[in-house]
C-alpha cells in the first residue's frame, strides 16, 4: 500500500522532510525556508580536533534533529521521536504506523543507500527521508534531495536505519503528533523566535570556533595552512570546506541563501522593510562564501600554491565573518520591531 | 547568485537527481532552480576520492610489507575508522587497534575472523588473503 503522499523536492533533507510531513497534515503555508529559519537551521562551526574523512568537521548548519524538533515546537506541533533497541521492534513500529495510514520520518546513514550515487556513499548518519508506503517486502521512499520517489528493500532499509559510526540512528522514526490548523499569528512568533536563537548561536556563541567568531577563526587558520600542514593536506582540507559548504543539501552559498530567502518569506508576516534589506546581506554573504570556495579549488586543483594564495583565502572569509556579523547584528536590532 | 548563474556542469548526481538551488532573480528576490552541478564541487570531491584511493594504496603497501593485517586494506577500502569498525562489529576501538598488528591477526579465532568478513563483505578466506 502506498500512502496518498505528495513528494516535495527541497535543497536539504531535513527542511524537506519538515515540509513534507507538515503540509501532508494541513499546514499548507509551510515552506523550506520557513522550516530552516524558525528552526535556526544557519550555523557554523570548526571543530580542528574531530576529524572526518581524516579532515577537520565543518558545519553550516546547526545540529542534525533540530531544524524539525524547534520547527514544530515553535509552532506548538508536538513531536514524537522513537528509538529502538531492536531491528525487529523497529520494523514493526515502522509498519504499524504506514499500515495506519500515516508516513514516518527516518535518520539514515548514506553509505549502505543504494539509490545514492556511489561517489556519495560516505559514513554520513544524518539523512533523512519519508517512508511513505510498502508493498510486499519494499518500501516507497520520499528523499526531499531526490526529485523522485525510490524504493529500499526491508533489508536496505534495516541497513541504513541502523548504520553505526558518529551519530548513528538507532533505527529512529519521527513524525509530528495530532495537530490541528496552524494559525499566521503563530508562523509570526515563531519566526521571531527563530531569529532570535539564531542570533543567539551566531553571535553570542561561547568559543573562538563557532557561529562569525568560527568563521574568522578558520580564515586566521588557512593562512598558517601551507607552512603548518603542508600542501597537500591543506588540499584536502580546503575540498573539505567546499563540500561541506556546497554539497547537494546545502543550497548552495552554506544554507546562506535558504536563509536570504527565509527572511524575505517572513516579511510578509512582519511587514517591516529592514528584513528584504537584511536578506540582501546574507546573499551577498553565500555569493562570498561561493567566491571562497573558487579560490580554494585554484589551491586544490593545484593552479594556485603561493602562501599568498593561501593568504588571500583566509582574509575572504574574515570578511565573510565581518559580512554576517552585521547582518546578525543588524537583525538583533531589528528584532524588537517585529510584534 | 543570480538564477540565471545557477552552475549547470556534469557531476556525480547526472542520471540520479538534479538538485534544488537558492539565487535571486533580476529584483533580487528569491526562488529556487535547478542545478546539474558545479566544477568547483566536484573537483572538491574528487580530491576527496583521490585521498581515499592513496590511503588504500598505501594500507595495501603496509600489508604487503607486513607492517599492518589485511584489516587495515578493507578499513580503508571500506572508508572506515577505528570507531566505525568498531561499532559495526562490537569490538572496542582498542582490540581493532591490536587486530591491525599480522601477529594479533594471526592468531584471531574463526568467530571473530568472520565478523571482520561480514562487515567488510567478503569470505575469511579473503580476509586472510586480501590480493591473492
């Protein structure tokens, strides 16, 4: 049985998979930027002491649960996540709840998912689709990153719901509970709300390695790149900031331009002309940000390798930093006039 | 970035999906098009991959040179780490430590010899003998 299930494709899979599950239960004014910008999807981090695929973990955006956890709860959706010791309890709830009619959400590991190509196939944990329906032993799959609808066998599927490694998904389904109309006096708080945590994690951070101080602090680290790492880690290290920055999920720009696009969708809420003004700057931010990643790919491609290429790629994101920090800046001032 | 920018360059994901862009139109408002790819992504991950084939060649080496068990060649063939294999096999991170020394490995029951062949889909006899 395949559930009446309409496929939404989005730039990242857990705005998609948000949207997806919140317009099948009603809430027609959902939309990817909304659900990025209520949850305070934008973020960065650098953490040079965890590795992955033996280069520093870089994020753009915040934790992977929270676009839909704080999406929901902002606009008073509850919430309902499960975990599971078992690979049998977790199929039977899964099946349970498509033989009831309703979708679930997954977290899943993309190194055992067959639909995604192979050069994609990373020990990932943090994906996430729709199970929209099952016939015999195969499941229909709703990707939000995929502009159509895959299958996964029972055992495929099992493989990636308990994928190990950082993260792991421990077979999880999500999904909102009952919830009844959402209300535009409630989208408008809920996107104050939003933007103020989002102001909150980009520029009040503790630490010198995350949220603008982050983005500086790894623009002061690519200089001293060549002499400290050698060129040939610092490749390696650059193609993993532009992954990370402008891999399939993100947007384009590091989610700066789902987010450019959030504030423009919330000034038709709160009709206040500093937010269209504002969006400006967090374009300008991705479009610096894609700029960056052209000049590291001069150094990884290995048609730049002075120190002063080195150097010229780490004032472009001090920059960056100066960009979004007024920006945010500005939004935190902009924040009381939002009623 | 303009719509009219968005990159549309061969990648991996031609044939699989086109995927969902951000960019402003001429007034700078924003909507969503479609990108095939962009070249300066998909030299990034191309680096990547070029990585991983040089620590495979060289996990190779060191097993033909017996400085490291076969384990290490199917780790990194496998794109995996200490706690990856560890949490797919229940081993703790530092008995794969040990197993990646010939002499440890040599000795390794048939039980825990097929776990490790399981994980990395292949036969223990293959697992012994990585490139015979």
């Amino acid at each position: 049985m395949t559930l009446d299930f309409k496929h939404t494709q989005t730039a990242h899979c857990e705005n998609g998979v948000t949207v997806g599950l919140l317009r099948h239960y009603g809430m027609n004014q959902i939309t990817e930027p909304l659900a990025f910008g209520i949850g305070s999807g934008l973020f960065y981090i650098y953490l040079g002491i965890v590795k992955v695929n033996n280069a520093p973990l870089i994020s753009f955006r915040t934790m992977p649960g929270n676009i839909f956890k704080r999406t929901c709860q902002s606009l008073d959706i509850p919430v309902v996540r499960k975990k599971f010791a078992s690979r049998e309890s977790a199929a039977r709830a899964l099946d349970e709840r498509l033989a009831a009619g309703h979708p679930a959400a997954c977290q899943v590991g993309v190194y055992y998912l067959t639909y995604f190509p192979k050069e994609y196939r990373f020990h990932f944990n943090a994906h996430n689709l729709i199970i929209i329906g099952k016939e015999g032993d195969t499941y229909q799959i709703s990707d939000p990153v995929m502009d159509s609808l895959h299958t996964l066998t029972s055992y495929e599927l099992e493989r990636v719901r308990f994928a190990k490694g950082p993260l792991a998904p421990r077979g999880q389904i999500y999904y909102p509970g009952a919830f009844g109309s959402v209300s535009d006096e409630q989208i408008k708080k809920a996107i104050v709300s939003g933007i103020k945590r989002n102001i909150r994690d980009m520029l009040h951070i503790p630490g010198f390695f995350a949220g603008v101080s982050g983005i500086r602090y790894t623009g002061k680290k690519i200089k001293t790149w060549k002499s400290k790492l050698g060129d040939e880690k610092s490749r390696s290290y650059l193609a993993q900031l532009v992954r990370m920055q402008e891999e399939i999920g993100t947007g384009g720009g590091g989610f700066r331009f789902i987010y450019g696009a959030f504030l423009q969708q919330s000034h038709a809420y709160h009709p206040v002309d500093e937010l269209p003004e504002i969006a400006g700057l967090f374009t300008k931010a991705g479009d610096r940000w894609r700029d960056a990643a052209v000049q590291a790919a001069g150094i990884y491609k290995g048609r730049l390798s002075s120190q002063a290429d080195y150097d010229v790629m780490g004032d472009m994101l001090i920059e960056i930093a100066g960009l979004e920090k007024e920006a945010f800046t500005r939004l935190k001032k902009t924040v009381p006039l939002l009623k | 970035m303009k719509k009219q920018d968005i990159p549309q360059d061969p990648s991996a994901l031609n044939n699989v999906t086109k995927e969902v862009t951000y960019a402003v139109d001429e007034s700078g408002n924003y909507t969503t098009g479609l990108s095939t790819g962009w070249s300066v992504k998909a030299e990034a991950l191309d680096v990547a991959w070029q990585d991983i084939e040089k620590r495979v060649a060289d996990a190779r080496k060191k097993v033909e040179d017996g400085e490291a068990s076969p384990l290490l060649f199917f780790m990194e063939t496998k794109l995996m780490d200490l706690t990856i294999v560890a949490s797919y096999t229940g081993f703790w991170k530092w008995q794969v430590k040990r197993h990646l020394k010939p002499g440890v490995f040599k000795n390794l029951s048939d039980r825990k010899l097929q776990k490790y062949a399981e994980l990395f889909e292949v036969s223990v006899n293959q697992l012994k003998q990585p490139f015979a």
